[in-house]
C-alpha cells in the first residue's frame, strides 16, 4: 500500500517537512517514491506548497494520506478539488484553480523566530574574567 505522509527534514528542533509519496512499510526518513510537497509549521502563517497535479495523481490511483496530510491537504484545498475530481469535474480547471490559489497568498517570509526557547538558567555560563 502506497501513502502519502510527512518526511522530517531541518536541523534539530527547526522541523519542516517535506509531503512524499512513499510505501506503508517504510520508514518516516527513508525512501520514497516522489515529493509532492512541502510543508512548515515555523512560518507565521503556516507555509503549504503541494504539486497538485501530483498529488491529485496519486490520489486517483489510490494512495492513502496520512491524517497529518489529509489536515494539510483540507486546508490548501487539495481534498476538495479530488472530490471534484472524482466527480468528473475536468482536471485542467482544477489545476488552473490551484494554481491561482497559491498565487494569491500572501508571500511568506522563509526566516523564523520561533526557534528554541532556552528557559532561564539552563543556557550557557559567562565566561571567566582573566585576570
């Protein structure tokens, strides 16, 4: 069974991640199939970018989004434009319709400041005056 999920990437404690395309058996960082997507929660607001043409493939041949996936995929409007799909909706339009949707966000700015919170007293020590 082919799913669609999350692929971890960035440095520890700066997630982002990439969607994939990739077998049930697999493991979260090992191989996959193909990128569809990308995904960061560190941006303000959340930052989405999905291949729809893609993604509405693999949906159509049957592979199953993660939960994490299917909530991401709700809001860019990926699931709504499968349905449609599927109802025989032609996929040039909706192609066209994904494409003037990520036109039309507002630009996001990569850089983020929610890095790690270091709580007071556990971060590094002053060095030593020498005297």
């Amino acid at each position: 069974m082919v799913r669609i999920r999350l692929r971890r990437m960035g440095s520890k404690g700066q997630p982002s991640y990439r969607i994939v395309v990739a077998d049930k058996e697999a493991p979260r960082d090992g191989g996959f199939i193909e990128i569809v997507g990308t995904y960061n929660p560190r941006t303000q607001p959340e930052s989405v970018k999905v291949a729809e043409d893609r993604a509405l493939y693999w949906l159509k041949v049957g592979a199953q989004p993660s939960d994490s996936v299917q909530q991401i995929f709700k809001k860019a409007g990926t699931m709504d434009r499968y349905a449609r799909l599927m109802k025989g909706e032609a996929p040039e339009v909706l192609l066209q319709e994904a494409e003037a949707h990520y036109a039309s966000a507002p630009a996001i700015d990569q850089r983020t400041n929610l890095g790690r919170v270091v709580k007071p007293g556990t971060g590094r020590k002053p060095k030593k005056d020498k005297k």
